[in-house]
C-alpha cells in the first residue's frame, strides 16, 4: 500500500524580528528553527515563541515557504 502524500512536511520558522530589522539597523542575523508539522492537524502556519540569539530574547517565529 502506498501513500499519497506525506502526511508529515519539514517547515522552517523564522524570527520576525530580526526581519523586520532588515538593513537599516545592525542585525548579525536572522534566527531560524527547523521542525515538523502534520498537514492534516494544522494546515495554517505555525507560530512559536522561540529564543533568538541574535535578538538576545523569547521572540515570535513564523513559518516561511520553501
């Protein structure tokens, strides 16, 4: 038997931000997580609150497109 399609997809979360930042201020980087999502159970896009290194605190992470 086999499957359409995974059930189970690899999404990237990144911080918002150091985005938002961009190139007007300093900005060493944009912190980004990887982890997995069932596209069954959450078909919208995933938030977190994560810590960004580069912020140096607990900020909110989106899920971007590949």
């Amino acid at each position: 038997m086999a499957k359409g399609k995974d059930v189970r997809i690899r999404v990237i979360l990144e911080c918002i931000s150091c985005v938002r930042k961009g190139a007007n201020e300093e900005s060493m980087g944009i912190s980004r997580y990887s982890t997995q999502k069932n596209r069954h159970n959450t078909p919208g896009q995933l938030e977190f609150q994560k810590f960004c290194r580069y912020c140096r605190k607990h900020t909110t992470h989106h899920e971007i497109k590949k």
